[in-house]
C-alpha cells in the first residue's frame, strides 16, 4: 500500500505541475493519527500483491488497485515507484496492470459519453447543468478524464431545476427505481437532495443531484457560488462546465467524509486538487467551508492527505487543523477501516459522518433523515396524492420497526451502490 501512496502522490504533484512548498506539516494533540495511517499501510500492504516484498502478484495488485480506483494512477507510475522501492517489475506484472488500465480507461471514456448524452438532453431541455466529480475532476485532479475509475456520472442543476430536469431525462428514457410516481416529484424534490438514473442503452448510472452539499440549499448565495465560479474543462474532447478548484476540493471532502474515506481513490483526489490551491488562496476557501457548515469535513479530508500523503499545507490551514480536538478520531476512525479492508456498516459510517460535521443541527436533521425521510420503499407500500406526502414520514419509521424486528414485510434491502 506504501507504493500505491508513492504512485498517486507522484501522479498529484505532476498534474499539478509543482509541489507543494513552504507549507506546514499537520500536527495533531491527541490520538497519533499519523500511527495510525501507518499501521492501516502495513495491514493493506498484506493485501496489496506483495509490493513491499519485492514479488508483486499481479492479480492481487489489480485487485487491490481497482477497489481503490487507483489501476490507472499507479499504471503511470509504476517503474518509477518499484524502481526507488529497489524492485525490479516483471514483464507479466507491467502487462497485467497495462491491460487494467486500458480496460478502465475505456470504461471511463464510456462513462463520459453518458454524461455528454444526459447533459445534452438537459441542455435542449433549457436547463443549466454542470458535471462534478467523475470525469470533471479526473481532468481537473490528473489533466486526463480515464485515468480515474468511475462507473458513474454526477450532474449538478439548481433546486428549481430538479423537477423539469427530472421530467427531461425521464422523456428522454432515463430510467430510475428511486423516483416516486410523477405527481410526487415535488414533494420528493423537497425532501431529498439526489436521484440516481440510469441510461438508456448502457445502464450507466447518472445521479442528479440539486445539491452539491447536503444542506448547502438552506445557504442560497454560497449555493448559487457554485455556478458563479464554475469553470469549463475538456473531458474526452468536449467542453464541460464543472465546479471550481476549491468549490471541487470542499465536494469531495464531503463526499468522502460521507463514506468514512474508506478508498484511496478519494483520498488521492482530495491531495491532487489541493496541491492545485496557491497558499494565498487557502484562507478564503476555509471561510468557505465554514460558511457552508463543512468545515470540519475539510480538514478531515486534508488530514488525511497529511497522513497518507505527507501533504504540507500553508500555517493557517495546518493551525485550524490542531485546533479541532475531534480531527484525531476521525482520522483514527477512517485509517481502522482502510486496513480492515472491507466495507465499513452503515452504522459506523454514520457516526464518522456526523462527527465530521459543523453543526449539531445538521447532525440531528440527518438521523431525522435517517428514520423518517421516506424512500421508495414507503411509496411502494401505498399510493398517497401530493397532499399526504408527509404520511410516508410516518409510515418509514413504522416499516423500520418491523424490517429490524425480523418481519417479512420490511421491503427486502436496499440495492447497493458502487461508490466512486
């Protein structure tokens, strides 16, 4: 795992086009998160075909590369990694990883056709659009749309937009298994922040989103930022518009914290963008966050950068760092589940999440979310008009009571979705 963090710490900085000097180390009171991150290397490393042996087994190398999305990042770098680890690569090994790559790279490039054809719709549609994360922040990360793996698109419009963005992909064939009927799609619009769709013909999955950051909707004119500062990137030859650097960075340290920064994939784009952010420009972006209530996401993205990464980050970012007392448990919390190496349960994530955020509002609303924001579980159960909509509140508890007590009429559970 040590030389799949060499790999992407080379690919961020040669994207960037420069290292990241006169910055201050992160230093934490605490917990040592640093040991922390070591002893979640050595684990992984187990795991990651021998690298650290000197006899790399390249299916187990590819199979701990594409779990972290990282097949094509540490393809680039490969010589040079193994050759400053004193390990010379096997020809098989080069090839294997050559394929994988090329095999990714033909998945994203797919992906990004996906993503030109739901944006397109929308666009003829008369609404604003921009894509984030994904292909958009390959090419802003790594200045290549396929050298990050994906296997789905994120498209951002305005709340206003959602419902009318909604209806035109939905004409136009996408499909979705989360979307209530038609004539509750306001009310759905209010009470969630996303749908996922899928595309017709390839299956692709293409989540709208009508907030970039859960809750950033109560703040409109950091929200309506986004787009005032939003940046065009070429991906796969076409123009896109996307979110700026640090409009991005602050996205993915939310997304990340969401999923306890359980892949090395995120980690390894939070470093690269953040490598992109000049030192007279950290000051303003960590007002950013905390306006928008994600401050401690933020750090916890960096901190990770930090321990993984080594990243030096400028003194008035590394200051706000030691001065929160429950950064160190959240970068404890994150290493334990990289080097358990298996998928963390909704429970512990849950947790990691709410501490990671700002306010105590925000984390009351989401285990409010969590036990009555209804899904389509609820408006499978029974068909109500518009006006009832806040009946399925009651009706979600109810069927979680009975789905944890063992009834056979808890709705099964929920598909699983592959995370990028």
């Amino acid at each position: 795992m040590r030389l799949l963090l060499r790999a992407a710490a080379l690919h961020g900085a040669a994207a960037a086009g420069r290292a990241v000097g006169a910055g201050a180390p992160l230093e934490h009171s605490g917990e040592a998160t640093g040991a922390d991150a070591e002893r979640a290397g050595a684990t992984a490393a187990d795991r990651s075909g021998g690298l650290l042996s000197g006899k790399p087994d390249p299916d187990s190398l590819i199979i701990f590369a594409r779990e972290h999305g990282m097949a094509g990042i540490l393809c680039a770098n490969l010589r040079r990694v193994l050759s400053d680890a004193g390990i010379e690569p096997s020809v098989e090994l080069v090839e294997r990883l050559e394929e994988e790559a090329d095999r990714q790279a033909a998945v994203s490039l797919a992906v990004c056709s996906d993503m030109f054809r739901a944006m397109d719709e929308l666009r003829r549609c008369g609404i604003e659009a921009m894509a984030f994360k994904g292909p958009a922040l390959s090419v802003q990360a790594y200045g290549d749309a396929a050298v990050r793996s994906f296997s789905d698109v994120d498209i951002l419009v305005r709340r206003r937009d959602a419902v009318s963005a909604i209806a035109a992909l939905h004409s136009a064939g996408w499909e979705s298994r989360s979307l209530p009927p038609r004539r509750l799609w306001e009310a759905f619009v209010r009470h969630h922040a996303e749908v996922q769709t899928l595309s017709p013909g390839t299956g692709t999955a293409v989540d709208l989103h009508w907030e970039a950051v859960p809750g950033l909707s109560k703040r409109p004119e950091l929200e309506e930022g986004l787009w005032r500062n939003s940046k065009e990137v070429a991906a796969a030859g076409r123009a896109t518009r996307t979110l700026s650097i640090e409009d991005h960075l602050v996205v993915l340290c939310a997304h990340g914290s969401k999923h306890s920064w359980g892949r090395l994939g995120w980690t390894c784009d939070a470093l690269a963008m953040a490598r992109r952010i000049g030192e007279d420009r950290w000051p303003a972006l960590l007002e950013k966050a905390r306006s928008a209530g994600c401050l401690r996401m933020l750090l916890w993205g960096v901190a990770m950068c930090e321990s993984l990464f080594g990243l030096e980050v400028p003194e008035v970012m590394a200051a706000e760092c030691r001065r929160d007392g429950r950064l160190p448990a959240l970068v404890a919390g994150a290493a334990a589940i990289l080097a358990r190496g298996e998928t963390p349960g909704w429970m512990e994530t849950a947790r990691l999440y709410c501490r990671s955020m700002d306010d105590t509002r925000d984390r009351l609303a989401f285990w409010l979310g969590a036990v009555f924001r209804p899904t389509e579980y609820e408006w499978r159960l029974i068909s109500l008009p518009p006006g009832l909509f806040w009946i399925y509140s009651v009706i979600r508890p109810a069927r979680l009571a009975l789905k944890y007590a063992g009834s056979p009429f808890s709705g099964g559970k929920r598909p699983r979705r592959q995370r990028t």
